[in-house]
C-alpha cells in the first residue's frame, strides 16, 4: 500500500497494509485489537483538533443561524410530504394523519434536542459518528455510522427517481417516458433513469465547489418551496370540506402510529445540520437556533399539508401516487397541479443538496479516524470543501438512482434513523451521567442499572406493540421506563454539566427520545429489519477485516507521536490512561 508522499494520503497507507506479511500478521491480531477498539472512546478535543486536523486544510467557517434554519428546512421539505401523506392518510390513518405527523415531529424534536448539544459542543463534520464516539467507543459509531450513510445514499437515490416523476410530471409526460427500459434486466431494475445521474451530478458540482454558495441556492429554493406550499394551504382550505373529517380514525390507534413510523422518513435529514456546525461561525447560538427553527416549522407546515389534503377529499378516495395534485382536480382546480409538481420538485432539489453538503461531511470524519481510506478526508484548499467524498458518495447515490425502482428504494429507509436517533440519546445520558476517571463505581452501577430499565422496558413496549393487539403489558413496561428514568433523575449525580448549551429536562427529554424511537421500530415491517441485518452484517465483515486495522494503526501512531512529543518536552513518559487517539 501506498505511503504518505508529498501531502497527499495514500488510499491505505496504514501499517498493517504495507504489505500482504503485515496484513496477514494484522488479521492474526483480530481479537487482540477488537479487545483495544471495542469500548475505546475518543475525547472532544482529539475530534476537534488532532482528528480533523487529518484532513489537512480547514472547511471555512461560513455558515450562521439563517443558513442553518434554510438547510434544515432544505433537507426535510421534499417528496416525503407530496407522496407518503396520501398514503398513508388512505391506507393506515385516515384524517388522523396529522396526529401520525405529530407523533413522528414530537420523536424527530426530542432527537433534535439531544443532537444540539453534542453540535454545540463538538463541533466537526461528523456528527452522530462523532459524537458517538466520543461516548459509546470506536465499534457502536462505526455501526452506526454505516446505517447512516446508506440512508444517505438510499435517501437520496429514492429522491433523484422521484425528480425526474414530477418532472415529468410538469411537462405533462409519463415519467416512464423519460427513462429507458431494459427488458432483459429484472423488473425492478430494468426502468433506467438517466435524468435522476444527470440531477445528482449537477448537484454534487454545486455542493463541491462551495458550501456557502450552496447555502444561497437551497435559500432561493425553500423560498420558492415555501411559497409553493403555502398556495398549496390556503387553495386547499379554501375547498375545505368538514364532513371529511367526520370518520377522524377509521383506522384507530395502530393505523396512527403505524402510519407515524412511516412518515418519519417525511423528517429524515435534519442531522445533516449538525454536521455542518464544522462550518458555522458561532456554533453555541447558531446550531440550536438552526436545529429547533427549522424542525419546528416544518411540523407546523407537515400538519397543515396533512389537514388541507383530508379536508379535500375524503381519505377512501386519496390517489397514492399524487395526492394532492388528484385532490385539487377533485375540487374543480386541476391547473394547480403543476403547481403542485413544481413545489415538489423544488423540494426535492433542495433535499438533494443539503443531503450531498450533509453525506460528504459525514464519510469526511469517518475516514479522518481511517475506519475507511482516509483519502476521503481531505479537504479542497481552494473551495473549503470535501470535493472526494462528496463525489465518492453522489456516485454511489446516481448508480443506485439509475437501477433501481422508487417501491425498491421506499422500503429500505427509516429504520437505520431511527436506530441512530436512539444512540445519540443514549450518547447525551453516557455524556451528562458518566466521567471516564471521576464516576465512582456505584454511581456507575446505578446509571447502568437505570440504563438497563429504560432501554428493556422501551423495547419490551415496542415488541409488546408489535406482536400484539392487547394494552395489558404497557400498564407494566411504562411505568418501568419511568421508574428507571425517575431513578436516573433522583439517585445519579450528573458527572458533567454542558459547557455552552445544555438539552434540557435531563434525564427526561433523552429517555423520551429513546422510549419513542424504539416505539417507532416495532412499528416498521420485517423487509426493514431484513435490510438492517443484511447491511449490518457487511458493516462487521468491513470492519474485522479492514476498518478494525486502519483504525488501531492510526490510534496507536497517534499515541507514539504524543508519547515521543512528552519525552522531548522532558515530561513523564507514562502513557495517559484515557484513550484520546481514536
């Protein structure tokens, strides 16, 4: 493998790939290293300054709290709201979608909050990975990492197919009309869509060359997005008609938070935020403003979409497909429907964007830790941006984009988002109620115990959901989540108080959040979990077989160069008890 020549990273030039002796001796050493990686946590400074450090040039600090609230609004408005609220209105909810939509905004708010202190406090491109490495160890952000990164690329192929529908929509042709069909390639794949590799591409371009430019272009966008749905509101409302809402939830309970588990993917995209705090210029005000403005106006927005469109037409006669360009035809305004697809396809612009600006950063501080090829770490001196992991992952987005079906694509998201959400809130609890070499062993006992309540009985909750049509067990799993909550409140010290921004409501709002993404697991269909596992599975065979070994090569040269720079500095050379290298 390649050494490090003239600035420029080789693709694997760590140690145990110098050459095919040192890997095999690497693998030898499988277990021992798993040992030394498996809970070794990072330290907020080593990710703020020796870790991206390894990217060699600094992104530019550009951003502020109006950029934020325009990027998170850019990542979340987009095809989910158009598509996914007629179905589910029809098929699991009925007019109850919008308390499907507050159920989903409710869980995706408790998420934000546990995610602003962490952006606030370690401020770095990789957000959730970071961060939970700096809690849960090396192993867990690793895992988690690789789901988020597939729903990036999965995310944002399913919208690129979605482009080119409504775009053909616009112009008043069949989007089959647009892609080629191959018929000897299997059904799923055969409709070939060179329009969603051309938008993609154009995209990545954009978000190469400047992240403050892309940050004026998905601002012009969600303004005209905005617009759009605000005609969108007040034409439909203005066809109002109650007797619509008459049957509220034919569907009752389990069509609610079925449908909400579903409309999730409706809010996915908002942690892209926090992997822009890297680039914000005062991350301790502008992130949270950022994070909770732009979360709380698209909930606003997601439930009067869903009333407008169940006060239109009666939710039996919903079209799955365009609901809301079918329901305004129903009403006599059938022009509006290119409005309609028009805001939709801004949307889905701007999702592309930020999902690109979002994705890269996210491979960006990965492959500083060289859990994978630290190549795609550097940044652009010129444009401040991560131009090869961007375009490393777009590609990855346009191949999928250019194969495969939309039903494909829809059936493969939420559930790696969910997953993550519940890490992080886990992450922020490790954070405020645990200090690596101040935390005696009985407050730790305690946290683990109460730990153990509140995660058991969440899954127990959701399982019980899952399997189930009774509400016997929930009058024992909930009151056990809270019993270990109230414990955590009353009987652990908090080891650590924020520095700039707190999340407030300690312990409470974290335990919520995990209680409601798990909820919102059990309500996800098997081909998910499937999904999960398959890819889950392939994220370990990387890992034991490359990333374990990158990785604690890097580590441990990290820990030599501090250990030589101690000696010369005439210091003890006794190696530091917490693992800061990672």
């Amino acid at each position: 493998m390649a050494e490090e020549k003239g600035g420029t990273w080789g693709f694997f030039p760590e140690e145990s790939f110098s050459s095919w002796g040192s890997y095999v001796k690497a693998l030898g050493q499988t277990r021992t290293r798993l040992a030394d990686r498996l809970m070794a946590r990072s330290v907020d400074d080593a990710e703020l300054n020796e870790v991206r450090a390894r990217s060699q040039h600094e992104m530019k600090k550009t951003l502020t709290w109006w950029d934020l609230i325009w990027f998170g609004m850019g990542a979340v408005i987009g095809a989910g709201i158009f598509v996914l609220t007629g179905l589910e209105a029809k098929q699991d909810a009925g007019p109850a979608v919008i308390l499907s939509y507050v159920v989903s905004g409710v869980s995706a708010m408790l998420s934000v909050f546990c995610y602003t202190e962490f952006a606030v406090e370690i401020p770095v491109a990789g957000g959730s990975f970071a961060y939970l490495r700096v809690e849960l160890g090396d192993f867990v952000a690793f895992i988690a990492a690789g789901n988020i990164i597939l729903e990036y690329v999965i995310g944002g192929a399913a919208v690129a197919r979605a482009w080119t529908s409504y775009f053909a929509t616009l112009l008043g042709h069949h989007p089959d009309q647009f892609r080629v069909i191959v018929h000897s390639l299997a059904p799923d794949y055969n409709h070939l869509d060179p329009i969603a590799v051309a938008v993609t591409a154009i995209i990545g371009i954009i978000a190469s060359l400047s992240t403050k430019a892309s940050s004026r272009l998905n601002y012009v966008a969600s303004i005209v997005h905005l617009a759009v749905i605000v005609f969108v509101i007040a034409a439909g409302l203005s066809k109002a008609d109650t007797q619509n809402y008459a049957d509220f939830a034919p569907y009752g309970p389990r069509g609610i938070f079925k449908a909400s588990a579903v409309l999730f993917f409706a809010y996915v995209g908002f942690d892209a935020v926090s992997t822009m705090a890297e680039e914000t210029k005062n991350p301790a005000r502008d992130v949270p403003i950022g994070l909770v403005g732009s979360m709380s106006v698209t909930t606003l927005l997601y439930c009067l979409m869903a009333l407008t469109l169940c006060l239109m037409q009666n939710y039996k006669t919903i079209d799955s497909d365009a609901p809301f360009s079918i329901a305004f035809g129903s009403v006599g305004m059938s022009w509006a429907k290119y409005i309609v697809a028009f805001g939709a396809l801004k949307g889905m612009t701007t999702v592309l964007l930020v999902s690109a600006v979002g994705q890269a950063r996210y491979l960006t501080h990965i492959s500083r830790t060289h859990m994978i090829p630290p190549w795609f770490a550097l940044v652009n001196k010129r444009t401040g941006t991560p131009v090869n992991a961007t375009i490393a992952m777009l590609a990855a987005t346009a191949v999928i984009a250019f194969f495969t079906s939309l039903s494909i694509l829809s059936n493969l998201l939420s559930i790696s988002t969910l997953f993550i959400f519940m890490l992080v809130a886990v992450a922020l609890l490790v954070r405020r109620y645990y200090a690596a070499g101040q935390t005696n062993r009985t407050d730790q006992t305690k946290f683990i115990a109460f730990m153990v309540l509140i995660l058991g009985s969440s899954v127990a909750t959701a399982v019980y959901w899952a399997t189930s049509t009774g509400w016997v067990a929930f009058c024992v799993t909930v009151p056990i989540w809270f019993l270990g909550t109230l414990g955590l409140a009353v009987f652990v010290p908090q080891a650590r108080a924020p520095k700039l921004w707190g999340v407030p409501l300690v312990p409470w709002l974290p335990s919520a959040s995990i209680a409601v993404n798990i909820f919102l697991l059990g309500s996800i269909d098997k081909k998910s979990f499937m999904r999960f596992g398959v890819w889950t599975a392939f994220l370990l065979v990387y890992y034991f077989f490359v990333g374990l070994h990158a990785s604690y090569d890097t580590a441990k040269a990290s820990e030599q160069g501090k250990l030589n720079s101690r000696v010369e500095e005439g210091q003890s050379s006794k190696p530091a008890l917490v693992d800061s290298s990672n």
